[in-house]
C-alpha cells in the first residue's frame, strides 16, 4: 500500500496544494514553521480521521476561511482507493471512501494503516501512564475495531461505578446489587482488553529489542515491561478484594485503566536517566516495533511518517536508521527536516532513492 497523491484546501498554512508521491522515501524541507509537518498531519488525517497534534478539527481550517478539504489516493495491490475528509465550521467532519460516506469513522480506522514519530512522542516517556495506554490503545485499535468498542465499553462503565461510588459515600446508602452489575461488565470488557494488551506487549517487545540494539550499536541495555493488576490475579477476585477501598477513595483502584508500560536504560527509569538521544532512539525503537505489528496483523506495509528525525540523533543512529527504514522490511517513508541537502547526504551515503519536496511558506517547490 502507498499514498499516490494528496491535495489539501484551506488545511492549516495552505491555501491549496497537490502533490505526487513517490512509492519509497518523500521528504519535505524548509524552515521550521513553512508547513512540513502540516503535509504529514493531512496524511495522518487520511489514515486515522484524525490530526496527530490538535483533536480540535476547526482549528485545523486556514484563519480566514470556512472550511478545509483533504484528498488522497492510495494504491493498494494496484487497485486505487479515494479517500476525502471535508470539515465547514459548526458543521459535522465529512468523510468518504471511493466517495462514500461512513457511517462510522470507526470502520475507517485500519484500512490505511500508519505509524507517525515526531517529537511530541516525548509525552509517552516523561507525561503519566494515561499516554502510554493511550499508545497501545491506538495501535491495537488499527488492527481490531472491536477492541475500539470494548474500550469505550469499558470507560463508560468506569464511570458509571465510579458515580455509584460517590454517591454511596454521600447518601450511606449502599447498593451491592448495582454495584455487583457494573462489576460483571467492567469484568467482561476489562478482561477483553488486557489480553489484546498483554498479546500486543509480547508480540512488539522482542522486535522492539532488535530495532534499539540495532539503533545503539549494542551500547545499552533497555527495557520494555508492561504492568497490569490483572497479571498478579483474576478481574473478579481483585474487585472482591478492593470493594471496601473502592469506596473510602469514591473510586475503583484496580483495572486495566491502570495498566502501565515501565521503560528502563540499564535498569533505571528511562525519564530520568536517558539522554534526550536515547529517549529518541527508544521512542523510534518502539514505533518501528509498532510498524512491525501493524505489518504482520495486516498483512501489508503501513505509511512510515518521520517528523524533524534527526534532531537530537547522532550522526551513526542517523544512519543506521535510514538504512533500516528505507530496506525491504518497510514500504513507504515521508520525512520532514530543515535542510534538503542534509537529507540528500543522508540517502546518497546509503544509496537510497528519494524524492524532495521544498516548502516555504505554505508553497511546495522543486518537486524531483
């Protein structure tokens, strides 16, 4: 699967754009703040309905201006597939296929999948363990949608016992039974859920070891581990268990919504004791382990979204990861960066084909 084509309208710094993609490595240059990372965000849009940066749609139309237009082509075992995102302010976000609307953005999600690295990933690594769920979530769900479902499922049920809680400490009066009715469906789902997740976590941390060891040269020991409560016991016996605690803090405490992944560099805490270079290359190791499951769920290669990559990189974990990204193992790469001639060095080293989009200013010029 490739992008073949993208046009924009009125999309954040582009009044109108269009532009022909080569089926390996695209990369667009220019100064910070000429809309590289837009070109990327109208990508992620065709992807996952979604910006990566801004969940507010409207902020995402040109000031000025009432509305904003994305339109793709992909091309997927040769058969071509339209894809055309539309939003008017105070109006519903539009979105087809092959000129059809969806009934649900949701059946949307996996068909084009992708992985984006930019530098707001960061928040996975120093922000709370919510963004690290929330990174696992996101990915399964681009392989199952029903998981999409029961996580919604679940998050509805968690507040709503949450509620019941609160209220029994403010009114004393206890309700087991209702309470004993949210607990089977927060089991039902929360069961669900973690074992997609614990699936996922063994399936992506031996390729995540492979890519940071291939990044570091072998220079420093990392780990991956992912905690649950519900791998020290059953759903069921641990709300038994924490109901009389549940309702002094007004809260469930035990779940999957505590679920959290622990990243060490040689056996301490990765957000205390990692260069900003080794926070990157961990980061990098886990998207492309990220890539790899995508790939193996779907069976075709998802688009590779690389955001300011080198930055904070050395000049060896540059390489080497340009030389991972562009062999067989990934299909189509689009790469953001200030200096084409930075790039163009990077592929003639390794002998890698690319083609170069020049921004400025929202303008695209010099198209190769």
């Amino acid at each position: 699967m490739y992008l073949q084509q993208l046009s924009v309208i009125n999309f954040k710094n582009y009044s109108e754009a269009e532009l022909i993609f080569s089926e390996g490595v695209n990369a667009f240059t220019g100064n910070n703040g000429a809309g590289k990372t837009n070109l990327l965000d109208a990508i992620h849009y065709l992807s996952l309905c979604k910006s990566y940066f801004n969940p507010i749609d409207s902020q995402q139309i040109k000031t000025g201006t009432d509305l904003f237009v994305i339109n793709g082509v992909f091309n997927k075992d040769g058969h071509k597939e339209t894809i055309a995102c539309g939003l008017k302010r105070n109006q519903k976000k539009q979105f087809k296929r092959n000129k059809k609307d969806y009934q649900r953005l949701a059946d949307h999600i996996g068909l084009f999948p992708l992985v984006m690295i930019s530098p707001y990933d960061i928040s996975i690594i120093i922000e709370g363990s919510e963004e690290r769920r929330k990174f696992i979530d996101n990915v399964i769900s681009q392989t199952d949608n029903k998981y999409l479902d029961e996580l919604i499922t679940y998050n509805k049920v968690l507040t709503n016992r949450n509620a019941l809680l609160k209220r029994i400490a403010d009114t004393g009066r206890y309700d087991p039974e209702l309470l004993s009715v949210f607990d089977e469906q927060l089991i039902a789902s929360g069961n669900l859920i973690f074992e997609k997740r614990k699936a996922f976590m063994e399936a992506i941390t031996p390729v995540f070891n492979k890519h940071y060891q291939f990044l570091s040269g072998d220079a420093e020991q990392v780990d991956l581990v992912y905690e649950s409560q519900l791998l020290q016991g059953d759903f069921t016996d641990l709300l038994k268990k924490s109901t009389e605690k549940d309702r002094i803090l007004e809260r469930t405490t035990v779940g999957i919504h505590k679920d959290e992944l622990q990243f060490a560099i040689h056996g301490m805490p990765m957000k205390k004791f990692g260069s900003q270079g080794q926070q990157k290359s961990f980061l990098i190791a886990l998207k492309l382990a990220q890539y790899t499951y995508l790939y193996q769920q779907k069976g075709f290669k998802p688009l590779l979204l690389l955001d300011d990559i080198f930055d904070k990189l050395d000049d060896n974990r540059v390489t080497k990861l340009m030389q991972m990204v562009s062999n067989h193992d990934f299909g189509q790469v689009f790469i953001t960066d200030t200096s084409a001639a930075k790039v163009e060095g990077i592929f003639d080293k390794i002998n890698v084909g690319l083609k170069i989009f020049k921004i400025a200013g929202g303008e695209i010029d010099g198209q190769n």
